[in-house]
C-alpha cells in the first residue's frame, strides 16, 4: 500500500491512499482528541485505469464531487425554506391585518351594545316615571 494522505477540509475528513480512498463522516469531535472514532461506516472508493489508460477519477475528485452534490442539495433545500418562510410570513402579516380589523369591529360592537345598555336604561325611567304618573 502506498502512502496515506488526509487533509481537513471544513471539518471533513478526506483520505486517499495509492489503492483506496475514503470520506469520514463530519468530524464529531476536536482535532486534540485524536482518536475519536465517528459513527458513520467509511464510504471507500479505489483507483484504476480504463481500457484506453485514462485515469478514472480519483478518491480525492470524487470526495470533491460528493461535497459539491450536498452543497447543491443544501441549497436547494435552503431556498425552499426561504419560500416556505416568505409565504409563512405574507401568511402572517395578513393574518395581523385581519386581527387589527376584527378589534376594531369588536370596539365598535362594544360601543354600540354601550349605547344601546344606556339607551334601554333611559328608556326603561321614562316607562317607570309613565308607570308612577298613572
């Protein structure tokens, strides 16, 4: 077996040898505690040569390609999450609208239902002083 190469990469482990490479998962620990195991089994991949002696890709190629496919994946589900959020507060803003206009109604109701208690007071001494006059 060859020589074995690992570089850090924002926390991802990528490791080549001359016959296979791996990706580890997200480090899930400090570079001082060395040691650390993850939890994830190693994605391996080997090296070789296609019937025209073209170099396949190597592990370190692929490694770039796997973290640009969950870049692009990430985004992806970012932006729906934006929309999603962006609707959620259109959502909301119309919904405080809507609130703001049902308290003004309820104080208008509330006004109206005090007129018309005062209204039926007035009213009601008016019959009780027709009542007294009989």
């Amino acid at each position: 077996m060859g020589p074995e190469i690992a570089v850090l990469v924002d926390n991802i482990v990528i490791a080549s040898s001359s016959h296979s490479a791996e990706i580890a998962q997200l480090v899930e620990h400090f570079p001082e505690e060395e040691g650390v195991a993850g939890s994830n089994p190693a994605l391996g991949t080997t090296f070789s040569k296609n019937h025209k002696n073209q170099k396949v890709m190597s592990g370190s190629a692929q490694a770039l390609q796997v973290l640009e496919r969950e870049i692009s994946n990430e985004q992806t589900s970012l932006k729906r999450v934006e929309q999603a959020h962006a609707r959620k507060m259109h959502e909301l803003e119309t919904l405080n609208r809507e609130i703001a206009e049902l308290d003004r109604e309820k104080t208008d109701v509330q006004r109206n239902i005090d007129r018309s208690r005062g209204e039926l007071k007035r009213i009601t001494r008016e019959l009780e002083d027709i009542a007294k006059k009989r």
